[in-house]
C-alpha cells in the first residue's frame, strides 16, 4: 500500500487539498524543505519501522526510531501509511496501529500532520478500497477512534467534507464514521471495542480498575506497585483518565493526599510508564471541568494551580502546553448553602475573638488553616460578616475592622463582593441601624484610602447600583455617593483615617508592623553576605506561612532596587520554593501585591514595570508562577 506518486506532486497542484488545509492549519500550505530523494529515503525508513513495530509491538522503540529520522515535516505519511498498511491486516494490527498513533501525538507527532495525514487517506479512499473492499467502514473506524482518543478534532469531519468531490468514498468514510460510529449510544465503548482493545476491558472496567489502584495506592503508598498495576493495565491511550482522576481524588481527599497523587504522577511520567501528551490531556481534561468541581470542592480552581506549579517546578509537566486556567468565573456568592452556613458560624466567632484580642496574625492563621482564604466567595462573606459586625459594635471595633481588611491582603475583587452583599442586604440592615449610610460611606471611603481597592472600584460600584442592577438599593447608592464626595474634598485621606479614633487596634497592628520589619531585616542580613540554610531556618521560625507573600514582595522589591544586580535574594526565593517554605499561593500573592505597587516603585526605579515583567517570564520558567499569571502591570 505505497503511497501514491501524487505525493510528491508539488502542493500547487493539490487545490483541494491546499484549501482543506488551510481551514485547518497554515503551516500546512508550507511546502516541505527536503528533496524528493529524502522523502523517498523516508518513506523505506517508516515502512521498515512499521513492520518492526507490528512484529514487536515496541511503542518507546518506534517513537525514538521516528523522532531520529529528524524530519517532522513528513509525518503526516507515517501516519497514512500507518493505517493504510494496519488495513490489510487482523484486528491486532489495527488495534495497535490505533494505541501507537495516541501514543505519538503530541510527543512526536504533532497535531497538523495527524490532520493531514487523516486527510490524506480519506483522499486516496478510492485507491484503497481497489485492494480492500471493506476499506470505507475500516477507515472510518479508524477515524472515530481518533476522534474518540482526542488526536484529531470533530470538526475534522466537516472541514474535510468540503475538500472531497461529492460521491467519493471519502466523503462516504466521513459520512459512515459520524452517523455509524460517533452518533450511537456508548459510542466511545463501542469503537475502543472494535478491535479487541485492551485485552477485551471495556471502558467502565478500565474506570473501575483505575480507582481502585488509586484508593489502594493512598491507602497502602507503594508506588512501585501503583506503577505495576498502572503499566499492566495496558491502556496506554487511555493513561489520561488516570491523570485526570488522580488530581481530582487529591483535590477531594486534601490533606497529605496531594503529595501522595503528584509523587505518583512523577514516577509514572520518570519511568516512562505515562507520556507527556497523556499527561497533558490529563491536566487539560481537569481544567475543562474544574468549574464542576468547584460544587464540591469550593477551592478546586486554586489546589489546581497550585498543583500545575509543583508539577511543572519538578520538571515532569510543561505548564505552557495547558489550556489556560482563566480567573473564578464571576458569579453570585450562595449564602443558604450548607458549607456556607458553616462557614459564617466559624467567621463570627473568628471576629468576635479578634475584637476581644486584637490579634490580626491569628485572625490569618484561623482562616488559612481553613482553607477558606483561598475561596473567593467565603472571601466575600467574611467581608460582610466582618464589617456588619462591626457597625453593631462603637469606633474601637470599626477602626479593627478597616485596619484588619487593610492587612488581609485580599484580592480587591473578593473585598468589592463583600461590598455588594452589603448593598444588598442595607435596606434590611437600616431597620436595625439607622446610621448604616453613614457608617457604609466611612467603611468604603476607608477601603480607598487603605487601597483595599481602587476608586474605578468604587465608581464601577456606584454605576452597577446606579443602573438599578441586583442590589442597587437607595441606601447603598446613597453610602457609596457619600463615599465618592468625601473623598474628593481637601485632605480628605487624613480626616477619613481618623473617623473612628485610628490607632485603636493597639498592639495587634504593631504586632504586624513588628512582623513586615523582622521580614526586611532578615533580607537585608542575608543579602549582606548570610547562610541560605540560617535564612530559610529564620522565615520558617517566624511560623506564619500565611505571610511569606511579603518575604516575597520585599525581596522583588529590593531585587529592582538594585536593578538585577545582585542574584542572592532570588536565589533565596528559589531556595524557600523549593523547600516548600513558600507554597505557589503565596509566591503568587507576592508577585500580585509588587504588581499593585510598581507604579509606586518607579518614582524611585523608572524601569520598574520593565523590570518586573522580567522577573514574572523568569517565575514562570522556573514553575513558581502559573502560565496564566499576567506578564503586564495591571493598570
């Protein structure tokens, strides 16, 4: 089943085809840069490797034969010839013909020559159906199973459709692959069955042995067998549903579970067992869903970043290959779920403890340890709670409440939510407190001044209740109006710091103020000339996790001061990281809160911003940061 001679036709006589490729992908019209000698040369080469592939059913050996012929650009014939030559032969052939192309993609193949290689047998369908009669139904197969393995897109059906003369076999394959084989119930069961599969194991058989080699993996934490039983699954194609299922089980499980799943993973992906496309179907099959998983892990979105940053830090993972991980999609915050419930019973007593103690460190401790930080709803709440709480109480707990929100460091967002359900909820409030317009205005002209958010915040706010939206109520509008006004008179920041009394928070703010000079002076020492090891042992004796995004503000900051001149704090970044001392929450919040600030910065550094975006590629080269992090300043 040799190719035909119109493959080394030149592409400008191929108009079909051309335009079929371009729909798909440009590189495709670009013509190839060997010789029809090296392409003939190729051509012996792969058909030598397919047979010893068939003969020893060696996946790793015929992806390294492949890879080492270095001329990627004909690919898509190794993956005609592929299939053509499996369609001459028993089921066996065609099955493995099936696994090893799954198995290549991404890795070695890249995905416009498995489209076009896909294109080329539904052109030449008339051609192999001269020597294989039932050739459309076993093509069509093969394309459904590619379809169904994720290495070539739905819509290739389409597009191709308007590449081919009408009545040709291959529209007749497109045709019989989507009506026959993608549209019937338990489709995906079906076609991965056609041929045998993996030892006769269906789909739900393969789900079933997956999740319990993973319950009893945690259970007994032997990896050696975990792998064993992983490789003797033989389901190569299919290793992505154990990488999607096994960050979903650490996500669920929480606690020392995490580790556990990513060593796993690790030793899989370093011995070779799971391949690097299908771990990185795995993690994108999970970020597709993470939304879901949010209904019953509430902080699912952050423990998966937080994983694709260990992952990728440990080398196993190219985080830049992933599917973006967007921001929380915006949405209204359920205040009658259970969860939630249970949530403000643990926030009022949170607050209520801080107003008797002062104490802001335990207040971040409490909520960190919860995981409830790392939620932007329950951010939201506590917002509510904090300031509601508040307003009920004199000016000693309104001055702890606005210096409390100021220290928190939450993301402006998740305050100005928090501002909303109390706009919502002020018409009901003002029964109970009359003064709540006044006591609003302070609280939202105090975020401002604090740079808790942004007056555009405020503004956005005022126009969103303004245009009658859920939870403009007269008295929120009012509050936030009042709020605007004041803060636009003549040295209005110092009038409104001293509303209720400032300075009432006593020992607790200077507590902090204690804790951020400790931080710089501990940077400063190292920087001097210090140990490493006596710098990591002095962040961690300070037990506050929950605060290490200032170790990491401070040292940008100092790094850009001194113009990239000296390494030794980025080195002491790299080295906490890698200890595990700062988490990839925390660098990320580090990073954010420099982000806010460059502006500031560049009174003193002009090439701040300039500066700063280097430094956030270089994060994100080394696995600190997620890819999706912006690299600009947020204005």
């Amino acid at each position: 089943m040799e190719s035909r001679p119109d493959d080394l036709v030149p592409p400008a006589m191929h108009k079909p085809a051309i335009q079929c490729a371009a729909a798909e992908d440009a590189s495709l019209l670009r013509s190839p840069t060997v010789s029809s000698e090296e392409f003939m040369q190729f051509k012996r080469k792969a058909t030598t490797i397919l047979e010893e592939y068939f003969s020893t059913d060696d996946v790793a050996a015929t992806a390294n034969e492949l890879r080492e012929l270095r001329v990627p650009c004909y690919h898509y014939y190794f993956v005609k010839k592929l299939v053509s030559v499996a369609m001459d032969r028993h089921d066996r052939e065609k099955e493995m013909a099936a696994v090893l192309l799954s198995s290549l993609y991404g890795d070695v193949i890249d995905r416009p020559q498995v489209y076009k290689g896909f294109g080329k047998l539904a052109e030449s369908c008339d051609d192999l159906s001269v020597d294989t009669p039932d050739a459309v139904d076993i093509l069509a197969v093969f394309v459904a199973r590619a379809i169904i393995d994720d290495i070539l897109p739905p819509a290739f059906l389409a597009k191709q459709l308007t590449c081919l003369p009408e009545g040709c076999k291959g529209a007749e394959v497109l045709h019989r692959a989507e009506k026959s084989y993608l549209s019937v119930p338990h489709h995906g069961e079906i076609i991965l069955q056609r041929w045998g599969g993996s030892k006769s194991i269906t789909v739900e058989e393969a789900k079933a042995k997956i999740a319990d080699i993973l319950e009893e993996y945690l259970a007994a934490g032997d990896i050696g067998e975990a792998c064993r039983c992983i490789r003797g699954l033989k389901i190569s194609f299919f290793h992505h549903d154990i990488v999607k299922r096994a960050l979903t089980l650490a996500m669920e499980r929480g606690g020392g579970a995490e580790g556990h799943i990513l060593d796993l993973l690790k030793s899989a992906s370093d011995e070779g067992i799971i391949n690097e496309s299908q771990i990185t179907k795995g993690f994108n099959r999970l970020i597709d869903s993470v939304d879901d998983l949010t209904l019953d892990v509430p902080n699912a979105r952050r423990l998966l970043k937080s994983m694709i940053l260990k992952a990728s830090s440990e080398g196993w993972l190219c985080a830049s290959s992933l599917k973006p991980l967007g921001p929380e999609p915006k949405k209204a915050v359920v205040e009658d779920d259970a969860a939630v419930r249970q949530f403000k019973a643990k926030t009022l007593s949170i607050i209520k403890e801080y107003f008797l103690t002062g104490d802001i460190i335990e207040v971040m401790s409490s909520l960190e340890a919860e995981n409830y930080a790392c939620s932007s709803s329950y951010n939201a709440i506590f917002v509510k709670k904090l300031i509601t709480s508040a307003m009920d109480r004199k000016s000693r707990e309104k001055e702890m409440a606005s210096v409390l929100l100021s220290s928190l460091g939450m993301p402006p967002e998740d305050v100005v939510s928090g501002f909303h359900l109390l706009i919502e909820s002020a018409e009901d409030a003002a029964l109970d407190n009359p003064a709540i317009v006044e006591d609003l205005t302070m609280f939202f002209a105090r975020s401002v001044v604090d740079e808790v958010i942004t007056p555009s915040n405020l503004e956005k706010m005022e126009e969103e209740a303004g245009r009658g939206k859920p939870g403009g109520s007269s008295t929120g509008l009012l509050a936030l109006r009042n709020a605007r006004a004041l803060l636009g008179a003549k040295l209005s920041a110092e009038r409104i710091l001293r509303c209720w009394g400032g300075g009432a928070t006593g020992k607790a703010g200077w507590e902090l103020d204690d804790v951020k000079d400790k931080i710089g002076r501990l940077l400063q020492e190292y920087d001097c000339g210090g140990d490493i090891r006596e710098a990591c042992q002095c962040i961690k004796e300070l037990g506050m996790p929950f605060f290490h995004h200032e170790v990491v503000k401070k040292a940008l900051v100092a790094i850009m001061e001194k113009r990239g001149k000296d390494e030794r704090l980025w080195g002491l970044l790299a080295e906490c990281y890698g200890r595990g001392l700062i988490t990839p929450n925390q660098m990320t919040k580090g990073f954010e809160r420099v982000a806010g600030c460059v502006d500031d910065l560049a009174l003193d550094v002009p090439d701040a911003g300039k500066q700063f975006c280097c430094y956030v590629e270089r994060a994100k080269k080394g696995g600190w940061l997620d890819a999706s992090f912006p690299n600009g300043v947020r204005s």
